[in-house]
C-alpha cells in the first residue's frame, strides 16, 4: 500500500513538473518584416521570359529567424532564401526568379509560401506580371470600299 502511494506520489510530481516547462513564448521568437510582399514584374516579352525579384525582410523579433522551407505555387517559380539564421534587427532575403519559358504569354499571380520558426509561419509573398509574346500585333484589317456599295464623294467628272 506504502508502495502504491509512493508510486502516485511520484507520477504527479512528473506530470506537474511536465507542466510548468516554460514554453518559448511567441513574444521571444523571431519575426519576419517585409520591406512588401508583392512585387510587380509589369508587361515583359517572352524573349525575356526569365525574370528576377529580390524580397528584403527584417527580422524585428527577439530570437534568431531560420528560414525552413519556401515553396513556390508552381513549378515557374523558384525562390532561394538565406540559409543562416537571420538575428534580431538583421536582414535577409528571398530571390524569387519566375521562368516563363515555354509558357503561354499571358498575366500570372504566383505565391510564394514561407515556413519559419518565427511568430508567424507560414508566410506568403506574391509575384505577378504580363508575359506578352515577341510577335508584332496584330493589325487591323484595312476594308476596302466597293464604290458600288459605297460611293464615292468624287466622280469621274470630278478628276477630270
């Protein structure tokens, strides 16, 4: 019985000690401030299909920011991120390059999906822009009046 007693006595003093483990608080991690979040490519020829963004962000927390894992929404975008972590008041970066390459000309919206270790994780950082194609325009087709359908406002008498 003095065994049993023991014995609970011993595993509630594991579970409150298990309790009281100081969680690291949100307001001692990292965080990541972006100088913006959405970068703007504009109208672009295919011929120049490979196009580069660099995004600048802060790390205004109280902990060292590390950068897991960034996914692109597609496989014509690829971001590459700094590797070490970043310290409080330091900055980093995410080069965002989208490769247009065989695509259809057109407007795209791409994301860009950041997992840290920091306050707020995920993140998303945004890229768009208009991919047109190299050819000229189109021109307007020029109509041709038939002088029988409409007539003309000089006559033969007049060039004359």
């Amino acid at each position: 019985m003095m065994k049993k007693h023991i014995l609970m006595a011993a595993m509630l003093l594991v579970a409150v000690a298990g309790f009281s483990q100081e969680e690291v608080k949100p307001k001692n991690k990292g965080e990541m401030k972006f100088e913006k979040t959405r970068h703007n490519f504009g109208v672009f020829a295919a011929d120049t299909a490979v196009v580069t963004h660099e995004f600048v962000f802060t790390n205004v927390g109280k902990a060292p920011l590390i950068i897991h894992q960034a996914n692109a929404s597609c496989g014509c975008t690829v971001p590459e991120y700094t590797l070490e972590p970043i310290q409080p008041g330091e900055k980093g970066k995410i080069t965002v390059t989208y490769n247009g390459k065989g695509r259809r000309p057109g407007v795209f919206r791409k994301s860009i999906t950041i997992h840290n270790n920091g306050r707020q994780s995920p993140i998303r950082i945004y890229i768009e822009g208009e991919m047109i194609s190299n050819e000229e325009p189109i021109k307007p087709i020029e109509l041709i009046q038939d002088s029988t359908l409409y007539p003309s406002s000089t006559t033969d008498s007049d060039s004359q």
